[in-house]
C-alpha cells in the first residue's frame, strides 16, 4: 500500500513539474491599441476649431486595434459607425505613438476614402471626467464624399479624447 501511495506522489508531482505555462503576448500595436471616448469638431487647415461639435454627437466611442498580420506599422482606426462610420487602415510607428494614412485609404465600412493625419497618442495627458489621468488620443480626418467643409467653411474633423477607462463615472 506504501508503495502505491509513494508512486501516486512521484506521478503527481512529476506531472505538476511538467507542465509549462506558455507566456501569451500582446499584439504588435497593443501600445497603441484601445476604446477611446472621443469628441469630433470642425476645424480649419491649421487645426482651429471652426465649429464645436457639428453634428452633437457629444462623446462617442472609436476603437484603434491589430490588423490580421499583427505587424507593428499597421493598425485599424474606427468609429464603429458612431461619427462617420469608418474603419480605415493607417501607418503606425509604435515606438513614436503616432500614426496615419499618408493620404487617402479606403474605408471598409462602405465606399469612400478617408485621410487620417497627425495621429498621436499622448500617455497620461489626458484627465477624465472623474479626475483621473488617462491616455490622449487626437487626430484629423476628412472623407472624400463629405460636401460638409466646403460648405461650412472648414477643412477637416479634429478627432479627440481619452482612453476609456471603463468606470462608470467616466462614461459620457
């Protein structure tokens, strides 16, 4: 019986010992990657707001995330249909937290182009509606069936916000 017990703990152990833990990493983009609580205005060539909230929208959610190839210079921008409905490709550089379409790209969401410029993520600029810092999010986008520049008298949307932090008090 003694002998049954002492290999039942050899076999135990040796089978605890064995098993090895496989280290999950994140994505290519993962510094880069999240749910942004952002706001959308008007603005001109220089980045002046035009116009504050055009459309009242007020906050809105978008996402950033991995492509399909998990390389670290391609990321997704999307709106989820929130603003504009747009999910584009852009040009990232994970190091600098910037990013871009370096001119137009197509939109997924339905036919049309879109030019995202001057993205950048800003870590621990932004301060929530609860007080709390987070993550800042900013960029300028334009679409090429949008009559709406012209005749307002802008030249692009200014895309900003933070990273959500998924408290309730900082839901808006």
């Amino acid at each position: 019986m003694k002998k049954a017990i002492y290999l039942l703990m050899i076999f135990t152990v040796t089978l605890f010992t064995s098993c090895e833990k496989d280290e999950i990493g994140g994505t290519a983009t993962e510094a880069l990657a999240g749910e942004w609580q952002l706001t959308v205005d008007a603005v001109d060539d220089a980045g002046n707001v035009v116009i504050n909230d055009p459309f009242g929208l007020g906050v809105t959610l978008g996402i950033t995330y991995n492509t399909n190839e998990n390389v670290a210079d391609k990321m997704y921008v999307s709106d989820l249909g929130n603003f504009w409905d747009y999910t584009v490709v852009v040009n990232c550089d994970c190091n600098a937290l910037t990013f871009s379409t370096n001119g137009e790209a197509q939109n997924e969401a339905y036919d049309c182009k879109v030019n995202i410029e001057n993205g950048k993520i800003l870590l621990g600029a932004a301060t929530t509606p609860s007080g709390m810092p987070a993550d800042s999010l900013v960029y300028y986008v334009s679409f090429s069936d949008d009559d709406n520049p012209a005749a307002y008298g802008f030249a692009k949307y200014k895309v900003s916000g933070y990273r959500r932090t998924g408290f309730v008090s900082d839901e808006q």
